[in-house]
C-alpha cells in the first residue's frame, strides 16, 4: 500500500486496532483454501493420507499468502468503509 495518496497527497495512517477485522477476513479467506483443497484432494485423488492433505494444504496455504495478506486489508476497508 502507497505511504500517500497517489492523487491528493493524503499521508495513509493506520488506527488502532484498524486491522483486527483484516484478521477475521483473513481467517475467511484461509478457512475456505483449506477447505477447497480438501475437497480437491478428496473428489480428484479418492481419499488419500493424512500426511498427504496436510502437505498439499499447507504448500497451497503458503503460496497463496500474498494475496490473502494483501486482499483480506483491501476487503476489509471496503467492508468498513462510510460514505
């Protein structure tokens, strides 16, 4: 996210507890990764290992951190956001 506006030069600041809310978007977000990989693994491979659904879900948990990190703040502002 930009320090300033872009347009207005408007300096962004963060208030306390502002992103406590990002968090539960953001534990939305992680609950339904794990949830549509679990159905993946379990519809498209017949029920494998344990070992094998906490690997793949932990590896698609990782690589999709950067967009829940960024998208879960984003949501959550529009969410919050006042006319």
């Amino acid at each position: 996210m930009h320090a300033n506006c872009p347009n207005c030069n408007l300096r962004y600041e963060k208030e306390p507890g502002n992103f406590y809310g990002a968090m539960y978007v953001s534990y939305g977000f992680s609950t339904a990764i794990f949830l549509i990989t679990a159905f993946i693994l379990y519809y498209v491979f017949d029920d494998p290992e344990l070992n094998v659904y906490l690997i793949s879900i932990l590896v698609v948990a990782a690589v999709l951190f950067p967009f829940n990190f960024r998208y879960s703040r984003v949501i959550f502002l529009y969410l919050i956001w006042k006319s």
